[in-house]
C-alpha cells in the first residue's frame, strides 16, 4: 500500500493571504486600513490606524502634546465615560435576573436581589460592581467638573459644552438615585423618600411633580417599575444623546483645552 | 519713471497754507501736475468703463493665446442668458449688471438676500458661498506641538480603562454592596438618610424650610454653574489672574462637601448630631 502523504499545511504568510485577500475581509476593512496593507510604524500608519478606526469619533488623528500629560486630565472625564460603559455592561446582566415588581406580598425585586446574590454565578460579583462603580461615577464627574473649572477650560469658545457637562451631571445623580430604589430594601425605600419629600416642595405644582415621579400619592409598585424604566431606558438614553455632544463639542472647540 | 514730473506750485502752495504737512502737499501736488499733463495731451480722466476695458484687454489676450471666457473675481456662474446675450468681452459684467447683482446678494428690491446667487437667476443653489472660517471650526494659523493619537493617546487612555476596571473588580470581590431588609413603609428607621451625594440637601433641610432647601438653593446653584462661562468674562486660564473665581468656586465646592460629611458622618439616629467614635457610623453607602 502506497504510503498516504499529507498535503503540506499552508505556511503562516499563505494562511494570512487566504485570510485577508478575499471579498469579505476586503469589505469590511477599507482600503488604507492597517489590517489590509499591515502597520509599519511609520507617521503615514499611525495617521491611518486613527482614521480607519471607529474611534476617529472621538479623537483626531493628532492631539496637543501636552494634554497626554495624566497631571493634567488626570483622565477624569475618560473615566467616567468608561464607568459609564461599564455600568451598562452590568447593569445589563442585572437584567436578566430582575424583575421590577413590589405588590404586597410578590416583592420580586427584593427577592431577585437576595437570590441574584446567593445562586446566581458572578451574581454579587456584578452586583457589587454595578454598586460601587455608579457611586465612583457620580465621584469621577463631579472631579472631572472642578478640573475643568481649574483649569479655566469652560471660557470661549467652550462655554456651551460646560452647560452640557452640568446636565450630564445632572443625568448622573439622577441615574443613581433612580437605581437607589431598585432593590427595594429598607435603605432604598427611605433614601428615595427623604429625596422625593423634598421634590414636592417644587413651586406651584410641587404635588403634581410628585405624583408623576412616584406614579402615586406614595412609593409603592408603580413606582418601582417608573423608576426601574426610568434608570434601564430613558435616563441612560438621555445620556447618550448629550454625551455624543459632549464629545463632539471638545472636537469642534477645538480638542482639549490649555495648556495653561 | 522716464521723465520727471512737474508739480503744480499753486496746488502745493494753497496745501501748505491750509497747513498740510510738506510731504501730503507734495504728493497731491505731483498728483495735480500729472493730471494737467494728461488733460493737456488729451488723453480721458477717470475710471474707465467695462467695454472699454474689455476692448483694450481682448487682444492682448487673444495674443496670449488664452480664452476670454470666465473672467474676472466673480465667483458665481453668470446666469446663462447674461452670458450668451450680452457679448461684452468673455462674460464680464456691465456696471450695471453688477450693481444688480450686488443689490440682489445684499437682498435689495423686496427680494431676500442670497450671496452669490442673484436673486432672479435660473440656478436654484449657490455655486459657492463665502463661509468664514470660524463658522465651521476654530482654526488655528500657528502650528501646535501635537502627537499621533495612535499609539500615544489611545495606549494612555487604554493603561487607564485597565486600572479603573481592575480598581472596581477589586473593590467588588472584597466588599459587598449593601441590602438590607425588605422595603416596609410602616417602619420607618432610625437612620434615614438620602444617598451621599444628596447628603447636602438633607442637612440644609435642618436649617431651612424645605422650600428653600430643597428646591431653590440647588436650583440657584445649578443655574449658576450653568452660568459660569458667561458671567466669567476673564479670558485667562491662567490660575493667578482668576483668583476670584477659583476662590469662589473652592468656596462653593468645600461648602458642599462639609455639608456631605456632616449629613453622611456626624448624624445619627433621627438625625441628630453624634459623632461616629461615640454612636457608630451611621452612614451606608
């Protein structure tokens, strides 16, 4: 019996050619990306690497020198952005296992939270990062805020963008406080009491602000499930929507401000 | 220059003793001296028309070998009938018609004011319009020392995603996020307190009517941060010319944050003051 020979196994550079020279890889990176004709690291592809990247939103292809200096930043308002991020991702799985109810009797929310700690993998894991991280938020924006103010970096042409941070702050405080209550524990009832009592001293129409907040004349189930929608979906849509003009606005005034 | 020029001693005379300066007199006198030489030889004073002009300019060009066609600084197409009909020398524009065309871009004659389109032409959009340049970005003649954002922002910012990420996995893996017993409307806690960063509310809401406390001040307080950029008129950065606002808004930023430690640290059972060593910490974040 004639002895079976293998054909020879595709050396790496014939494996890369299949790979890359072909319709699909051809259509999703475009011509003078760096996965099509590899990066030497040169000006010309660090130039490319921004442009033909989905970052090329955020950043320019060139930024100040001086604003990569971490004493200056301190990457405050980067961090944020990235908690941000990071409590979508968690708050995301906490989806999964929640439900936004409080009858009396049927308190399923509490009763998730107890069982999404006890017997659910990564559970408190997430939890715990979902909790922590969203205080760190509210911490990050507000130094983020006394930074740029330091810094002087809200005068021309940048004032527009300082009073779409203050409502991004807002936004923040109120996404937290919204989350406060989702456990519907003890603390989360009281706290959102205390915070609610105060709004109904609002001018004028003080009672109606109330009532629309908490879908009744106290908190209760109706409630729960205004605020779960409020802090899953309107809230964090809200958000998106001035935090791309955030960003856009820092490109348009011209990138970072200073140096001083 | 070929020949000199002889001033005109009465214009010089009559400038000096108005009491121009001798240099003012000189000129115009020089000026007036050329203008009776010219007047003198016949030749016309005066800016010149458009057809005259053209006429003198086409067979120079025609020399040159060039086409006539588009001339001059206008920068919109002329409107086609203008152009085929009217013949002046390669598509320039009577004096008139320019007056026109001026009166219609600056919305003259009832009609509503287009740059570069005149108002009555066939084209239903501008050629080209003039934008300044700071009407579309901030642009900056002088070259500013900058870096490639790949690799050196982006390896900054990616070193600092991992140290905040493994900061929050670190915090979580070791302390739990607090829960504490069912939600029951009917017993209140001894300590009830907002979340932390309301905690400033609530501890003006020991000394001020809730109206007060609750909705005007940090009412009041957002709209003056709010406002910031637009009463601090000081154009420097620079944080010894703007000690005033950088004393005010250090002001504003300790006054919240005691206001924060107090409502969070120092307040206990039915909210009265106990100091945490004493008491215990009744605060949970």
């Amino acid at each position: 019996m004639a002895k079976l020979s293998l054909p020879k196994p595709p050396s790496g550079d014939e494996l890369k050619a299949s790979v890359q020279d072909n319709v699909i890889w051809r259509s999703i990176f475009r011509p003078g990306s760096i996965y099509r004709k590899g990066y030497r690291d040169t000006s010309r592809d660090r130039a490319l690497a921004s442009m033909n990247n989905v970052l090329y939103h955020l950043h320019p292809v060139k930024v100040k020198r001086h604003g990569l200096k971490l004493t200056y930043t301190y990457c405050l308002g980067g961090m944020s952005f990235f908690l941000f991020v990071l409590l979508t991702i968690t708050g995301i799985f906490l989806m999964f296992f929640y439900t936004p109810a409080a009858g009396a009797g049927t308190e399923l929310a509490y009763l998730n939270m107890r069982e999404l700690s006890a017997s659910v993998t990564f559970g408190n894991l997430v939890r715990n990062m979902h909790r922590w991280g969203a205080h760190l938020m509210v911490f990050t924006v507000f130094l983020h805020m006394a930074r740029v103010f330091y810094h002087g970096a809200y005068k021309a042409p940048r004032e527009f963008n300082w009073v779409v941070g203050v409502i991004l702050l807002l936004l923040t405080l109120l996404l937290s406080f919204t989350g406060y209550l989702l456990p519907w524990d003890q603390l989360a009832l009281w706290a959102v009491t205390v915070g609610t009592n105060m709004m109904g001293y609002t001018p004028v129409f003080g009672d109606q602000v109330q009532f629309v907040l908490l879908g009744g004349l106290e908190i209760g189930p109706a409630t729960l499930l205004r605020w779960y929608v409020l802090h899953v979906l309107f809230i964090p849509f809200v958000t998106v929507v001035f935090l791309a003009v955030h960003f856009w606005r820092i490109r348009k005034d011209g990138g970072i401000s200073g140096p001083l | 220059m070929s020949e000199e020029v002889q001033i005109d001693q009465e214009v010089y005379d009559r400038l000096i003793a108005e009491g121009k300066s001798e240099r003012i007199a000189r000129a115009k006198a020089k000026a007036a001296g050329v203008r009776k030489a010219k007047e003198a030889s016949g030749e016309k004073l005066g800016p010149r028309s458009a057809e005259e002009l053209a006429a003198k300019a086409a067979p120079a060009a025609a020399a040159a070998g060039g086409d006539t066609g588009e001339g001059g600084g206008v920068a919109t197409m002329a409107p086609p009938a203008a152009k085929a009909g009217n013949g002046n020398g390669g598509g320039r524009l009577s004096p008139e018609e320019r007056a026109a065309r001026v009166a219609a871009s600056l919305g003259k004659g009832g009609e509503a004011a287009s740059i570069g389109v005149p108002a009555a032409s066939a084209h239903t959009h501008r050629m080209l319009a003039l934008v300044p340049p700071a009407g579309i970005q901030q642009v900056k003649t002088e070259q500013e020392d900058k870096v490639y954002t790949w690799p050196h922002l982006l390896l900054v910012e990616f070193v600092a995603l991992l140290a905040m990420g493994s900061f929050v996995l670190l915090v979580s893996f070791f302390l739990d996020a607090p829960l504490g017993s069912l939600a029951n409307a009917n017993e209140v806690p001894a300590i009830n307190k907002a979340p932390w960063y309301f905690m400033g509310l609530q501890e003006l809401l020991r000394y001020f009517h809730p109206m007060v406390a609750g909705v005007t001040l940090p009412g009041v307080a957002i709209v003056l941060l709010m406002a910031a950029p637009y009463v601090d008129k000081n154009p420097s950065a620079q944080p010894e010319n703007r000690k005033t606002a950088n004393l005010a808004f250090t002001f504003f930023m300790v006054f919240w944050g005691v206001l924060v430690i107090i409502g969070s640290f120092i307040r206990g059972a039915g909210y009265e003051w106990v100091w945490p060593w004493v008491n215990g910490l009744g605060f949970v974040l």
